[in-house]
C-alpha cells in the first residue's frame, strides 16, 4: 500500500446503507498514538517514543477489530509489529530496494502482471484495510501502477486476446477493499472471457477486516461460471478468531476454495510452534496453507527478515511435526523466474 491513495473510490458519505464494513474501515486507527494506547503500551519504555514520532511515509493503518485481537499490554505483540511503525524502518540496508521483485518491469498493461504461464495478476486497486510494516509493496508507486476502471478494460483485452490465459487472480493493494459495485462489474467483465476458468481473489480482509465477506459477496461469487479460490493472508494464529472462521466457512459455503498465504518474519511467526499453530487453526476454520514467502527485501523491512538456511530448517521441523497438507510450501519470488521459486 501507498500514502497517497489513487483517485480510485471517493470515500462514501457514512449513512444508514453504509454496509459495516466500510464503516469499519472508514474507523481504522491511523495514528501510533492511538493505537499504543488502546493496547496500553503508550508509557511502555519501548513503544514511548513511538507514540510521540511524527506519522512515516507508509502510514499506520489498522482496523479496531484487529486491535480487538492483540493482547493488552503485550509489548511484542505478534499483531502489533505487523502493524505498527518502528524507527528501524528508516534504516538504510544493503540489498533492500523499492521494487524487490521486479513488478514494475512484468507489467503488460497498467496494473496487470503476466509473469507466469496460464495465468494474471491484475492490481484492481492501491488500497489496504491494513498497512503491513512488511509488506512488498509498501513503495510500490500505484498511482502509475493500479488499473483505473476505464485502464481494466486494456487488461481484459489483453486477457481475452491471450488464450493460454485461465486464471485471473485478483490482488492489489486488496481487491475487496473495491465496493461490491465495482468488484461485481470487474467478475462479470471476466466472466465473458470463455478461455478464463478461474477466479482468485488474494485478500487479506478475510482476516484483517472478516465483516468485510458479507452475504452479497458470497452470493456474487457462488452464482460464477468460475471456479472462485480466496487466497488469504494470516501469519499468526492470534489473527484467527471466531469472525475469521465465519468469513471462512461463508466463503467455503459458497463454493469458494480458501488458501493462506503468510510471509515468515522474524518476531512474528518464526518458530516451530507459531507456524505450527497457525497451520493447525487456519485448517480448523476451512483454509490451507499455501505458500510461506520468505520476505521480499523492500526498504524498511530488513529487521523481519529470516535468513534462507533458517527458514529452511523451520520448515524442515514442521514437516516432522505436520500432517504433509499443513505444511505449506517455502517460497522466494525471484524477479525473471517463471514461477515462484521453492526453497
Ligand atoms: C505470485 C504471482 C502469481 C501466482 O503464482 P502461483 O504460484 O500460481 O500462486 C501470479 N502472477 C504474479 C505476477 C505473481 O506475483
Ligand atoms: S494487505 Fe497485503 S498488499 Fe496490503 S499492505 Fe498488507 S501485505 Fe501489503
């Protein structure tokens, strides 16, 4: 996600028919202060500073009900450094750039990537509900980069005039951060694609903002002649609560295949237990693990990164303790590789 957002929707006046999820998302905490506060850390001899700095260039942004799921007074929080700015940020590291994985270079028209065979990857929007501190495209420049509605129309000529085409994927910044409005029109523009099979929609609002997977969707994406798979993005069990499991189950009711996706961070997630746990919990709530990216070198993230022979032996660890379907696949993106590369 960016600072400035592109002049993609124009923020709805908050009314009665407002659905709750916009309203949610327009209640998003932005600023450290509050958020130290609400989870009583903003006296906490590391986080003080913090609260008082000035709001960096990749604003905090994060939603209250996700809030709602980090522990009270708990320093480091495993949601809290997800979310929250840090004065390391700005540290200066070799090897981490602003476009790691070289997108900016694979884009074939405005907002749409064809790196791989048989499938796109179409930037349907700049905007998060979240800001995550690690995130690949904090510096990416969507303003440039992300379709406006009248530019999707140059990527679905691309798609329909490439046959091998039979998988769109929706990503963004977050594609259901879109109204269902738009987000409708963009399935059904696809939808007269013939040679298109698949719908995938990577999200992380499923997790960060659950209100978000509202009857409507379900309902859009259960009537599709496609063949619909969520990816979604949790990297820490205490992500996954009781309204993550009935946005899960709701998708999976309406036919709707769900994948996770999670980044290995240091701090986080990088232990045989944490991911073993998360593993275990998003299969409970009707989710599999897919991928486990090892971190794209963006500026500003190096302090999460897990060097490659470690990340390698945690995963080695979980396969001894899995069942072979939880152990998702270890990943880096290599930019100029036909596919992502396992480690
Ligand atoms: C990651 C990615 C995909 C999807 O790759 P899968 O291995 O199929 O999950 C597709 N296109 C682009 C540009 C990607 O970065
Ligand atoms: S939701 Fe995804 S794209 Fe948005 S900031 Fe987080 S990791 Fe990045």
């Amino acid at each position: 996600m960016i600072p400035a957002q592109p002049a993609a929707e124009k923020p709805l006046p908050l009314s009665q028919a407002t659905p709750q999820w916009k309203r949610e998302q327009a209640e998003a905490v932005t600023s450290p202060a509050e958020l130290l506060r609400l989870v009583g850390l903003d006296q906490h001899p590391r986080w003080k500073e913090q609260a008082e700095r000035a709001q960096p260039p990749f604003s905090l942004k994060v939603p209250r009900s996700y809030i709602h799921r980090m522990q009270f007074g708990c320093a480091d929080d495993p949601l809290l450094l997800q979310a929250l700015p840090q004065a390391v940020e700005h540290a200066e590291v070799a090897g981490f750039s602003a476009d790691p994985v070289g997108d900016l270079n694979a884009q074939k028209t405005t907002g749409l990537l064809h790196k791989y065979h048989g499938r796109v990857l179409l930037v349907a929007t700049g905007a998060c509900a979240i800001h995550c501190r690690y995130c690949f495209r904090r510096e990416y420049p969507y303003e440039q980069a992300s379709a406006t509605q009248s530019q999707w129309q140059e990527s679905l000529d691309y798609i329909a005039a490439d046959s091998s085409i039979h998988e769109v994927i929706l990503s963004g910044g977050d594609p259901l951060t879109l109204s269902d409005k738009r987000l409708h029109k963009l399935i059904d523009r696809i939808e007269t694609i013939s040679h298109v099979q698949r719908l995938r929609i990577h999200s992380r609002l499923p997790i960060v903002l659950p209100s978000r997977v509202t009857e409507t969707l379900c309902q859009r994406l259960a009537q599709s002649r496609l063949r619909c798979i969520m990816v979604v993005h949790a990297n820490h069990a205490q992500e996954l609560d009781h309204t993550t499991a009935k946005a899960l189950q709701d998708l999976r009711r309406a036919g709707v295949d769900c994948l996770n996706q999670a980044v290995l961070l240091a701090g986080i997630n990088d232990s045989v237990e944490a991911l073993a746990q998360l593993s275990e919990r998003l299969f409970e709530q009707g989710a599999l693990p897919y991928y486990l990216h090892s971190l794209d070198r963006v500026h500003g993230a190096a302090h999460f990164e897990v060097d490659e022979a470690r990340a390698k032996h945690l995963v080695a660890q979980l396969r001894e303790r899995l069942s072979g379907y939880l152990v998702p696949t270890l990943v880096r993106e290599i930019e100029g590789e036909s596919s992502k590369t396992p480690l």
